[in-house]
C-alpha cells in the first residue's frame, strides 16, 4: 500500500518578531523546529542550532541560561544590547512528516516583513538563515516581493560564499545577506567548520 506523507497545521509557536527599538539588522528564518527539539521558545531554539553558539563568538559574552523562560530574556537582553532583530518568514504553516526541513514547511500565512521595515527605519541589512530554493527565507522573501512589487536583483556571492544584494525601498538602501544556515545538519551537509561559519555570520554584521 502507497504511503502517503502526513500533514499538520501548525501556528508559529511564540507568534511574534523581536525587534528592538533601534534594530539595524534583522535576522530571518523560516519557521521554528518542531516543539520536541526546541530548549526554549524563541528563535533557533533547536538542541542541534549554532546560532546561539554564534553569536557570542562575533559580538562577546556567553550565555548562562539554555531553558525556559531565563534563556529567551537572556537572548532577547543580548539581541538589544547589539541592535538585532529576529523573526521568520512564516506564522502559519503545512509541516510534512513532522519534519523541520524548509522544503517540508507549506506556507499558509506569510509574516509581513514590509510592515516592519516601515516600522523600524533604522534597519538597513536583512541577514537570511536559509538559502533552501523555493521553501527557504530566501526563496519566500522573493516570492513576498514579487507580490509586493519590490524589485531584487540577483544576489551574488561572495569570496566567504556569502550571497549578497540590496533593494530599494522608501528611498532606503536595504542590504541583504544570506550565509549557510546554522542549523546542525546544512553545517554537516556542507562540511562546513565552526570557524568557517562564524567568519561567515561576522562578516553579515559588517
């Protein structure tokens, strides 16, 4: 008998962007890990996520929590403290077989990324934590302009394999930059070294 793979309908799990007053750079990603994976509710919460193994490594500092509640006021205290912003692309999906993979999340309800860059003028570089074809926060973050007529050129990348672009929009030059996720398994697919990853997301925040 044909296996047929299995859909649920999930809401974004905490349903909210975090951006500070006076965020320059907003992070992007697609949509959380599934909630057996996540340590705490907040942004790449994954047990196998380097973010918040990352950032430190860029900007200084550790953190102390890595549970509940203490972990997302840490990490929102340290996202302010370096004018970060986080938030993804989607609030409201399809997730197929229970998996966390950008081509297994079918958008339902987009988030409105427009909105907040008319809320927050001081952002001027969108960092995109997925370059996954189509499914990925680059992928949706075309499609949202294509239906919002906002022109992008193709991004190109750079020595550090960086993909690099900018777009207009009231009268602002908003840069984008998309490294490789750092999600555990794209840093094993890519056999890409901590090092290398952290070179990577520094060079975002230059």
């Amino acid at each position: 008998m044909k296996k047929y793979p299995k859909f649920k309908v999930e809401d974004h799990p905490f349903y909210e962007n975090y951006v500070p007053e006076g965020c320059k750079y907003l992070i992007i990603g697609t949509f959380p890990t599934r909630k057996e994976n996540r340590l705490f509710d907040f942004f790449y919460a994954s047990k196998t996520n380097l973010m918040w193994d990352i950032l430190p490594k860029i900007f200084g500092g550790s953190f102390k929590f890595n549970t509940d509640e203490e972990a997302v006021l840490e990490r929102k205290t340290f996202l302010s403290k370096h004018s970060i912003g986080m938030t993804d692309m989607l609030l409201k999906c399809y997730r197929r077989d229970n998996s966390s993979r950008d081509e297994c999340l079918y958008p339902i309800i987009w988030n409105d990324i427009i909105s907040l860059l008319n809320q927050h003028t001081d952002i001027h570089t969108l960092i995109l934590t997925s370059r996954t074809p189509v499914w990925g926060a680059l992928g949706l973050l075309k499609t949202l302009f294509l239906q919002k007529g906002i022109h992008l050129d193709d991004l190109k990348a750079n020595s550090n394999n960086i993909y690099i672009g900018f777009f207009d929009y009231n009268k602002r030059r908003i840069k984008i930059k998309v490294p490789i996720s750092p999600s555990m398994s794209a840093h094993n697919d890519r056999k890409t070294a901590l090092a290398e990853l952290k070179d990577m997301y520094r060079q975002c925040f230059e």
